[in-house]
C-alpha cells in the first residue's frame, strides 16, 4: 500500500490542566489546524488514528474548514487519503 503523506507536525496541547484544545495541534504546509477529535481504532495488530481538525474563524462558525487526517503509525506520519 503506498500513502502519500503530509508534511504534518504535531503540536501537544499545554499541560496545565484549563487549556484547549486538549489534543493539541498539528501544522500543515504552515498553517496551524486545531484538534478537536482523535479517534483511535485497533485491529489484528494494525492502529489506524483518525483526527478531527479545524482551523479558521473561531467566532463564526460557518467561516471554520473541519478536516479529517489520518494515521496508519500512531501519529507520526499523515495522510488525507484512507485505504
């Protein structure tokens, strides 16, 4: 199977017990997207990670672009496309 994956890093949440998000963040060619979800789903030895993210106006909902990304190595790499 070959993935074409993002150059995505990911960005842990503040530890201080009252910041949000509480997954983090991941930068995208750039561009900060908040986690608002991370799924994990585990089967016959395989995890696939499957991530909620948003980025945009945080006042107006309707100006917010909600993505999914995933990963098939426990959140080290990324990719938009699902096999």
């Amino acid at each position: 199977m070959i993935v074409k994956t993002e150059k995505a890093t990911w960005l842990p949440p503040v530890k201080d017990g009252t910041s949000k998000p509480a997954h983090g963040w991941l930068s995208i060619d750039g561009k900060i997207w908040q986690i608002t979800n991370w799924h994990s789903f585990a089967d016959f030895g395989a995890t696939l990670e499957t991530l909620t993210i948003q980025r945009g106006n945080q006042v107006e909902l309707s100006k917010r672009e909600t993505k999914e990304i995933y990963s098939y190595d426990e959140g080290e790499t990324f990719t938009f496309d699902i096999e």
